[in-house]
C-alpha cells in the first residue's frame, strides 16, 4: 500500500505491508535512496506479523523538496524530526525503526531526540559514526565538483548504485529501473546532504560530536548489522557504534556490500527478525 503523509509541512511518500492493528516498524533508506530498496524487507516482516513502512526522506524518491532546512544541526534539525513526524502522521505511539546509511545518522538522531517513540533501533552500514568518508562522498561536498557530478545524473546514479554492492550483478533489475526514474532528484539532494554535513576531510567533527554527546538518551535495544565487503562505508566503522552503544549487538553478513539488505535479504532477515523479538520480550516485560 503506498500513501502520502504531511510532514512538517513536507509531503512524504510511504509504502507499507503487513496488518494495521500489530508493531510497526519503519524503514529509512540511505543517501540517494527510496523506500523501495526495503522491498524485500517489507515483504519479509509483513509474513512475520509486523506492519512494515519505508518512506522516501524529504528530497529523495517520490516525497517533497526541502526548502531551506537544517539536516544535522540542533535538536530542531529536519533529520531529528522526521521519525515522530512520520509516526505522528500514521497515527502510530512507537514503532521499531531501522536506518541504512544516511537514514541511519536519521534513525539515531530520532532515537535519542524521541526516545519514547523508538521501541528498539537497527542501525545498518549507518553513516555518521565515524569520521572518514569515500573520496567520492567528500568530493560531492564541494560546489564545484558536485555541480559536474549532478550534470550527469543517471550515470552517476547507476555508478553509485553498483558501489553499493559486493556483487553488482546481484543488483535486481527493478532497483536499476528505479534508480533511473529517481536520479534526476536524488542526485541534487545527495548533494545538499554532503554539502551540509560533510568536507572534503569527512564528516564534520562539530556535528558528530553534538549528536554523540546524546547518545545516553537512548537506552532501548541497538543492533547494528553491516556487510563484510562494504566499500562505501567500510566495517571498520562498527568500533564507533560500540563507543556510543557499548551493549550494541553488531552482526557481520558475509559477501555483501553497502545494500546488504537487499544483496543478501534471507541473512539480513536472519539477523533482524530474532533481535526484533526479543526486543518486542523486553518491552512487553516493562
């Protein structure tokens, strides 16, 4: 089922299956994404007994621009804001939330704005932890240099959509279909994001560091699963996400890249479902 939700006066587009009346958990792409690479997700915790959501960020997919907004700075900014916002707009207390990437530095930074609405947190291949970034992520930061990049849109997006895998011929056919449609937009507001949020050096220290001082707010269940082969954002990155969730269970998949959920879904899935159960035990239990 697909829907349009207001957002801060932003239109947001959600997919969602699974029944209405049971746990919600809502899914957040990453940088250049849309709420389709959690299809097989979706799929998979719909037949599990969840109602599953993915949304398109402001800016990505099929969900209104961004006018002139802070992403990152100050608990006011719009990536704090969008987990409660989407959940107010489904009428939903709480849910499980699941981040990849970029949509991970968005599901940490609502976790620990709005604690109470984050029944347990999965932070995949998240970006934001540590402070180095691909030469490719830091050169999208510069004006110039993203000004060329955005002037080839469908080559880029192709080309950043095989990067995300260990194996590229794993990339399913309606990725690369949607990958087209949503490159003329997902590629400027790629570009936004970075220049907001990072330098040709990586990361901004001063950002990361305000966001990880919160940490201690959020003291539900954290898992964080990444992909051995991960070249965008290499494992490695797991030593951060220990420091800020020292009780953080941290799963390795083998054999796949930045998308691990959709190279390798029946692991993903493996490693997600028994965490959301247990994490649903401990809550029924308080």
């Amino acid at each position: 089922m697909e829907r349009t939700l207001a957002v801060d006066g932003i239109t947001i587009r959600a997919i969602e299956a699974g029944p209405a009346d049971v746990e919600a958990v809502l899914c957040i792409h990453g940088v250049g994404g849309w709420a389709e690479n959690w299809r097989e997700t979706l799929v998979a915790l719909a037949a599990a007994g969840y109602r599953a959501i993915a949304i398109d960020l402001p800016g990505f997919g099929e969900s209104g621009p961004v006018r002139r907004a802070r992403y990152f700075r100050g608990p006011e900014a719009l990536y704090a804001r969008i987990i409660p916002g989407v959940l107010d707009a489904l009428d939903l207390r709480d849910a499980h939330v699941i981040g990849h990437s970029l949509g991970g530095a968005v599901a940490y930074m609502g976790a620990v704005s709005s604690p109470e609405r984050v029944r347990s947190l999965t932070l995949v291949a998240p970006g934001g932890l540590g402070l180095d970034l691909p030469l490719t992520l830091r050169l999208g930061s510069v004006p110039l240099i993203g000004g060329l990049l955005s002037g080839r849109s469908r080559a880029t997006a192709r080309a950043g959509l095989a990067s995300c895998f260990h194996d590229p011929s794993r990339i399913p056919r309606t990725l690369l279909v949607e990958c087209d449609r949503h490159s003329a937009r997902s590629i400027p507001e790629t570009l936004r994001v970075l220049r907001a949020g990072v330098t040709l050096r990586g990361v901004r220290r001063d950002i990361r560091e305000e966001w990880a001082a919160r940490a201690q707010r959020y003291a539900g269940p954290v898992q964080v699963i990444w992909g051995t082969d991960d070249l965008v954002l290499p494992i490695v990155h797991a030593d951060a996400a220990a420091e800020l969730f020292p009780r953080a269970r941290l799963h390795r998949i083998a054999e796949a890249g930045h998308l691990v959920m959709v190279e390798q879904p029946g692991a993903f899935m493996r490693a997600l479902l028994p965490f959301l159960g247990a994490a649903k035990a401990v809550v029924s239990t308080q």
